[in-house]
DNA sequence: TGGCTGATGCGA
DNA sequence: CGCATCAGCCAA
C-alpha cells in the first residue's frame, strides 16, 4: 500500500527516517517500473541542522522545495554528478528531509542492471544515494513530485523492521557540520548486504 | 588515495 | 561576475 501524506507530515523527522527502513521506493520512468527496500537513510533536523541545506531556514532556489509540505521529492546535485533523492517531511514551512541512501533491488532488476551498465545483482548497484538514484532512473527532473503521485512513490509491503534491528550511525560526508556532524542520525538495517559500506 | 565533475551560493 | 565548496563513486 502506497505511503499517504499523514505519513510525510509527521512532526519527527528522525522517526521518520526509521520507518522508512523496510519500506518499498518505485519509479515508473518511461512506463518502467523499478523499485527495491529502502535499507539506509539519513535524517535531516531542518533549520536546527547544521549539515542540512535548510540550516538556520536558508531559503534558496534549491531548497525551495524543502518548505513545501511534507510527502514531496527533494532531488539535488552532488559533487555535480551524482543526483540525491530526499523525501520532504514535516508541516509546510518546517524544511525537515530524509535521504535515502541504499535499496534492495527488487522489482525491475533488468531494467536497474541496465540502468548501471552491470550485469550481476549486488551491493555495487544501488548501495549509495549516488548508484540508488541512476539505478532507479532518478534525476533532477524528479525534483518536487508529490510521492502520492504515480512517477516516484514509496509503498508499504508489510516488512516488519523492529528498533533492535535498526544501527545508527553518524551521517557521511558532513564533517563541516561541527556539533551536529556526530549525531547518530544514519540508520541502516542490521546485517543488510545491501547498505553502504559500514564504516 | 585522488581525480572526476558541475551546480550552487556566497562575496566582490 | 568569480570561485570555493560540496549529503559520491570508481579505478588503482
């Protein structure tokens, strides 16, 4: 069943970020459809954050979006190649975000094979919010859809992950973030073959 | 361990 | 405008 909007508006973006392990992201891009079980995300606090984009409410072009209401995609460009996909969460105008960061590939496989020019199924093909957006086919294009919609949503098939099979972690690639880069704010599902290299 | 790659956002 | 910066990946 489809993820709705109360799910996306929830005032706890770092619960959020939990309930979104387990949890099934698709995309039907040029009538393909693809998907796989999130298995690693990282939260973002908004305005309070120091390694978010929406540090202190900073309002740009780009983080426009962040400020909609919750239940929209936040896609941006990193190290000018590789594109991010974020799910927008809180109330209109609280610039709260997760990043997904590894799947599981699971529906599609030929076409996210394709999609990164590999020919077996392992981590190496979706476990990295870079390899996670190419093998799904997501770009800046998918920048502020509504993931109710039927381009990039998130589905629950009922896979059950419970706190104790959850890791936290501090978030990657933040160090500039002083204070706020050791928060344990990176959660992976324990054991997964699927998530970024542990570190 | 570096090189690649380019939009972004800041200050001039 | 210019220019430093960046929520990564891959080959070695």
């Amino acid at each position: 069943m489809k993820l709705d909007l109360s799910f996306y508006r929830r005032d706890d973006v770092l619960q959020i970020g939990k309930d979104l392990l387990g949890k099934y992201l698709f995309t039907k891009i040029n009538g393909e459809i693809t998907g796989g079980m999130i298995v690693e995300t990282e939260s973002y606090m908004g305005a309070v954050d120091k390694a978010a984009h929406s540090y202190g409410n900073r309002r740009t072009e780009r983080t426009e979006v962040m400020y909609q209401p919750g239940g929209v995609s936040y896609v941006f460009l990193c190290y000018g190649i590789h594109s991010l996909f974020n799910v927008i969460t809180n109330e209109k105008d609280i610039p709260e975000a997760v990043l997904i960061r590894a799947v599981k590939p699971t529906h599609g496989i030929d076409t996210i094979l394709r999609r990164r020019n590999k020919t077996k199924l392992q981590r190496n093909v979706a476990g990295g919010p870079g390899m996670l957006s190419q093998a799904l086919g997501i770009d800046r294009n998918h920048d502020g859809l509504n993931l109710t919609g039927d381009t990039v949503w998130i589905e629950d098939l009922d896979v059950k992950i419970s706190e104790n099979d959850i890791l936290r972690s501090p978030r990657v690639g933040v160090d500039y973030a002083q204070e706020d880069a050791d928060n344990p704010w990176r959660y992976r599902i324990k054991g997964s073959e699927w998530t970024s290299p542990a570190k």
